[in-house]
C-alpha cells in the first residue's frame, strides 16, 4: 500500500446498536473502501472506521472489539456506559476522534447509504468544501407511510423556521474545521441535522439512492421517528409558541363574534335554545387551553434538561484511540 501523507486523513463514525447481524458485513465493506481510497491517493494511508457501540444488548461490542485486536490501524472502537441515543453516539465518536483526522463521514451501521458516493464526497470535500451532505434521491426501499411522514417532517420543519437539508439523514461528511465549531455547541437536546446548517462554511450535495437493509432490524420505528420529529422541531424554533399567540387571537375573535351573536336576540326578545351552544364553546376552548399548556409544557422540559447540563455520552472504553500529536512524535 504507498504511503500517502498529503491527502486527508478521513474518519468513518458509524454508531451501533444491537447491529450483530450486520456488523460482519458493514465493517469488511468500510475497511475496503478506505483501502481503495488509499490506493487511489485520495486519502491519507492512516484513514480508519469508527464504531461507536451506542449500549447494545448483543454481541456488536464483542465483535467491534475482536476486529479493533485484529486490524488495529485501520478500525477503531467507542463502548458508551449505556444506551444514549443515536445523535448522542455520534457526537461521541466525532469529539473523540476530531484529534485524529481531518475530515469525517457519519453513516449508519446498516449501509443503506450508498457508500459507493463517499469518493465523490471526499473529491468535494478536495475542491473546498467543509460540509458534503448525502441526499436521497428515491425512498424507493421505503413504505408509503414512511416516505409519506419524511415527506411531511421535512415540509414542516421548513414550515417551522427550521433549516435543514431536504431528504438528508445523517450521512454527511464534514471538516475538522466544522467538528470543532460543532464542539462549541452546548446543548444536550441534539438534532445535528439542524446544527450543520446552522454553522455554515461552504456545503454542498451529493445524490444517491438509499438502499435496502441487508440484516437486522430498523432501529427507527414509528414512535421513535415521531419523538425524533418532534426534537428536531423544539430544538430549534420557537415558532409553535407564536402560533400559540396567534390561534389565540384567533380564537379571541371569534369568541367576540359569538358572544355578539348571542346577545343580538335578547333584543328581539328571543333566546338561544338547547346546552350545545354553551357546551360546544366550553369544551372547544378547554381543549385550545389544554394544548396550548402542554406545548408550553414540552418547551419548559427542555429548558429544564439544559439547565441539569448532565454529559451527552459516557465513554466507557475506547479501543486504539492515538492522536496526531503522537502519531507524529513516534515518526
């Protein structure tokens, strides 16, 4: 394998969880993939795969840690203490590993992005750009009912003031520069589908079609892309409070405009006859209220889990982890 300093050292971050049945087929893959970028002079010889076990109930740290034992240099290996969800696995694999590259790709375990598009990303990221996202084209493996909801999230985060890629997951590549703004960031509620947006620096895209899960199970189910959704949306606009004002004034007047029209037959000496028009007013304006607290309520929760501040992830072990500095001082 020639030897290759001048080209990036690229890091591939995959979060893990319970993915034991696809393990053997996603590391293999990613390690040839980098080896041929290293044949081909693009990346630097030293590149290397992240995986990052997110708590998994089976086998994948067993496994992740065998690999990292036989293939040191080029497979790396984060054990979290617990599960803590997949955005807070991949910000540990990113802070831990942003010492040892200068560029990286995030990516699931699954390899349903299509890794033939990393080449053109790391041939982007060599034409200036700090920020490369993958974005579907076709949803094709999807349901209807799936690619109907992304649909919608989408279309509604835009409604809600909220920048984000159009039919962008998680698979991106992103500059170190980018990594160590991104450290910057403090929150606890993570949604990095809207952070990078918000850092900036040049971006562009890279177009690719999501392919079928090869083995196990998707870790996205229908309430957790539901909880997902709705972080994303909390996380990064106060618009929903504004629409609480607004509905409110709304409601004001045509609570105005009834009580006019209630009061205009006692003129003529008429009254309104039945419980519906009390009971109807009664319980639609009950039920604005009640909303209208619990969204009240959802935004207050998350003020109350920044302010505890507690850690995003705990590392509980991290396997053949060497820094540049270190690198280079053993040279």
């Amino acid at each position: 394998m020639p030897e290759n300093t001048e080209a990036p050292l690229l890091a591939i971050i995959v979060p893990c969880y319970n993915e034991e049945e696809m393990f053997p087929m996603t590391c293999p893959t990613l390690v040839q993939l980098i080896d041929g970028l290293v044949n081909k002079g693009k990346i630097h010889t030293d590149s290397f795969v992240c995986f990052v076990n997110d708590g998994s109930r089976d086998k994948t740290w067993h496994l992740i840690d065998s690999v990292c034992n036989e293939n040191p240099k080029r497979v790396k290996g984060i054990k979290l203490a617990t599960n803590f969800g997949h955005q807070n696995a991949l910000m540990a694999g990113m802070m831990t590993m942003r010492s040892e590259c200068d560029c990286m790709i995030s990516i699931d375990a699954d390899l349903q992005d299509d890794i033939s598009v990393i080449e053109t990303m790391v041939d982007k990221h060599a034409e200036g750009f700090k920020v490369v996202y993958g974005v579907r084209n076709k949803r094709n493996t999807d349901t209807f009912f799936k690619k109907f909801t992304a649909q919608l999230f989408y279309r509604f985060m835009q409604r809600m003031k909220v920048k984000t890629i159009y039919n962008h997951a998680d698979f991106r590549l992103i500059d170190r520069v980018v990594v160590d703004q991104l450290a910057l960031f403090g929150e606890v509620n993570l949604f990095l589908r809207g952070m990078f947006p918000v850092i900036g620096f040049a971006s562009t895209e890279v177009i690719y079609d999501r392919k079928e899960r090869l083995a196990g199970e998707t870790k996205y189910p229908l309430r957790k892309m539901l909880s997902f959704a709705w972080d994303g949306i909390t996380s990064f606009s106060t618009y929903p409070l504004r629409l609480i004002f607004i509905m409110g004034v709304v409601v004001s007047f045509f609570s105005l405009l009834l009580a006019v029209l209630a009061v205009i037959p006692v003129f003529y000496g008429k009254t309104i006859q039945g419980w519906a028009s009390t009971v109807i007013p009664i319980f639609f304006f009950s039920g604005i209220q009640i909303i209208s607290i619990g969204l009240i309520g959802e935004y207050v929760g998350k003020i109350y889990k920044e302010v505890k501040a507690r850690p995003r992830f705990i590392i509980e072990t991290i396997k053949n982890k060497k820094t540049r500095t270190e690198e280079q001082g053993n040279k």
